[in-house]
C-alpha cells in the first residue's frame, strides 16, 4: 500500500511525532510505500517532497496584534496547507492517510482536499482535542470535563487555553466552526485511540466517530533492559508543569532514602529547583532534558520510574519504555496509566495528586526491594505480549483496511 502519515511535527518532539515516525519506519519494513508530510522545521530530517510542508509556524514567539489574528486564522483554516497537499496528494495518490496531531498549525482544511480524492482516512487520537478546545481537559490544572456534548463555550468562560481571553476564544471558536457547522471530522472514517480510557472518554464527551482500539509499541531489541539497579536512585521522565504531578513528587520524596532524578524541562524547572533550593531537599537532581542512550542509561542505572500526572494520561510511551527496559512503574491511578501500570505486577499505583499515597508507595518499593525485579520482569513481558511491532501492525492494517471499507 502507499501510504500517507501526517504530523505537524516531522521529528522527535512529544509522543505524537515519535508514534508518526516510528509507525512509518515500521510499515516500510513490512514492505509498504510510506510518505510524511507536516510542517518544516530546522530539526526535520531530509524528506521527500519536503518543499511542499507548510510554513513552520511557532505560537511561543511574541508577535503583534496583526500577526496573531494572522496566525489564528489558520487555526481555523489554513488556506496554506490545503494549497500545498492538493498537487501531493495528485501526484502520489495514496491508498490511505493516517492523521495523527495536525490541529492549528495544519488545521482541518486537508480534510476537504482529502475527501475531493476519495482517499480512505484513519486518524490517531494523540490528545483529546476533538472533544476539548484546550486538547488536555484540563482547566486550572484540573481535569475538567465542562465541554460534554459540544458546550465548548466553557473554554472561553474558565480561559483554557493559556489563561488568556484571545487563546480561548480561538479555540472556542475553531470548534464550533469544525463540530457544529462544517462538521469536517465526519470526513474522516476511522479514528484510533491507544488508550481504552481515551476511547471511553471521548465518547462519553459525546463523540460520536467509529473508534479502534491500537496502543502504542515498541522496538524491544533497541532496550537492553537491567531488572537490578546501581544506584539508589529513581527516575521522573517528563515535561514539568503543574498538571505532570511534579509538585507533588518532590513533596513525597521529601526525606525519603532515595535519590529523585528529574529529566525533562517546563514551565515548572525554575519554580521546582527554588522549592528544592529554599527547603534543602538533598535528594532531588534536575538533570534537564535528555534522549535516546543517554535517557535510557539513567533509567537503567535507577530502581524504578514513576509518573504523577494529575491530567488524564493516554496511553503514556515513558511508562511503556520504561518496561522496555525491565523497570517497573509508580503511576498515579488516572486516564490510561492503570491500563499499563498493575498493583504488585508490573508497578503500584497511587491515588492522583494525593502527596502521602505516593510517599507510601515508594516507601513500600524501597522496602521491598525483591520485588522490584520481579516486577521489572513482568513489566518487559508485558511490552513483549501486548506493545510489540506485529502485533501493532495487524491491528494497524485491519483499521486500515476498515477505513477502505467504509469509504466505498
């Protein structure tokens, strides 16, 4: 088959574009035609057809009155990216498109170039963006479910987006615009949740598409795993902001003898290593963002990993490569995390945001040290069974082959 990955971004940043790129490698070793189209951007490797990507566009830079209603409307339509996949989409004519996160800086307007060529569509489901104007269902920090049934309106009212009036009500209106009049999802036929909680979710949001159910995988010859550990140590992996349960990680290992490592960088790095500074917490590292051997190698140094999100996790990939790696998991009880992470099995779980259930838990781990490994084990052959390429792959095309399906 030819088939047509789209992603706005091309490189490894966040989960999205990692299961875009590592599902692309996987379907061409299975002997399939794969071609990537998204945004440009200095990081992209070289690609085909490279001169038709969208402009890069970055939301993080100040920019005046005039350019931000520029920008917000190829939020609500991009003009640009419909333009630039018409002449591709001719000249490469694929079998099928799979969609993964293209919202604002692509926009839904390929879907109406996409439907002109009659091309089969599936689209994974990254965040919860189809149901929330904000794509976290998060609001103040907290989860928040407020825009059930398409009463997006409460984005605006509660400022989702950024805190900020402007940001919100883009977003406000982007989905009206998308869901209510010119319903432009619809034209996509299937749509692919990696969690079970994020397909339920949704649906209980009021999402009315035919929804599969397909986790993310992993390559397990690229994880050597160490089901033992050489340093007292455990490991956080992640960006650091309020809704990642941060705070309430270095509350709970406050004390404790164990050594905290933290990679990642956010909003919350300068706030954290103050709070770490000003009460003379001894046993909590920053060691910034890291990828690749080098992240690997310090999980594997590390007993466990754990994860304190307080938002609703999908189908979370440090949880899986962590594993991967024979290293079992601490995760709060929220969103998909109790999929993947089983009390006494592959991890503990923990009560959300609550500081001495967390405390208790890594307490019961370093005070039970034999199981740890056992746990590690269970863990990698819990990837091996469930998270593995052929498996994902079967499922993979049978969504495919679905989405043919439905749209003849």
């Amino acid at each position: 088959m030819k088939i047509f990955l789209i992603n706005k971004f091309l490189f490894p940043k966040g989960g999205d574009a990692i299961s875009t790129l590592t599902t692309g490698e996987l379907l061409k070793k299975k002997g399939h035609e794969v071609y990537f189209w998204g945004m440009k951007h200095p990081k992209n490797p070289k690609y085909e057809f490279e001169e038709l990507f969208i402009d890069y566009i970055d939301y993080y830079k100040s920019m005046g009155f005039v350019e931000k209603l520029k920008i917000a409307s190829k939020i609500l339509y991009s003009f640009e990216a419909k333009k630039k996949i018409d002449p591709l989409l001719n000249k490469i004519k694929p079998d099928i498109i799979h969609l993964n996160n293209f919202a604002h800086q692509i926009s839904p307007s390929i879907l109406d170039v996409i439907k002109k060529y009659k091309i089969p569509t599936v689209m994974t489901m990254h965040d919860y963006k189809l149901v929330c104007p904000a794509y976290s269902m998060l609001s103040k920090g907290k989860p928040c479910e407020k825009c059930k049934n398409g009463r997006y309106y409460y984005c605006f009212l509660n400022k989702c987006t950024k805190n900020s009036y402007f940001k919100s009500l883009i977003n406000t209106l982007e989905m009206y615009l998308h869901h209510k009049f010119l319903r432009i999802y619809n034209k996509i036929d299937i749509f692919i949740a990696p969690s079970r909680f994020m397909l339920n979710k949704v649906k209980e949001m009021g999402f009315k598409g035919e929804i599969v159910y397909l986790p993310n995988f992993v390559n397990l010859e690229e994880f050597e795993p160490n089901y033992n550990w050489e340093e007292n140590s455990i490991v956080y992996v992640g960006r650091l902001s309020f809704e990642k349960g941060i705070k309430t990680l270095i509350e709970a290992v406050k004390g404790l003898n164990v050594g905290l490592k933290i990679i990642g960088n956010g909003p919350l790095r300068q706030e954290s290593e103050e709070k770490v500074k000003n009460e003379n917490i001894k046993n909590v590292k920053f060691l910034g963002f890291k990828k690749g051997k080098e992240l690997k190698e310090e999980i594997k140094k590390a007993m466990f990993t754990v994860l304190p999100s307080e938002c609703y996790e999908n189908n979370p990939r440090s949880v899986i490569e962590s594993f991967a790696l024979g290293k079992p998991v601490v995760g709060a009880r929220i969103g998909g995390i109790p999929e993947l992470v089983i009390d006494h099995e592959t991890g503990m779980t923990f009560e959300p945001g609550d500081t001495e259930d967390l405390r208790e838990k890594i307490g019961f781990m370093l005070n039970n040290k034999d199981i740890i490994e056992k746990m590690g084990k269970n863990a990698r052959n819990f990837v091996k069974e469930i998270f593995n390429p052929d498996s994902h792959y079967k499922k993979l095309v049978k969504s495919y082959r679905r989405a043919i399906e439905k749209s003849n």
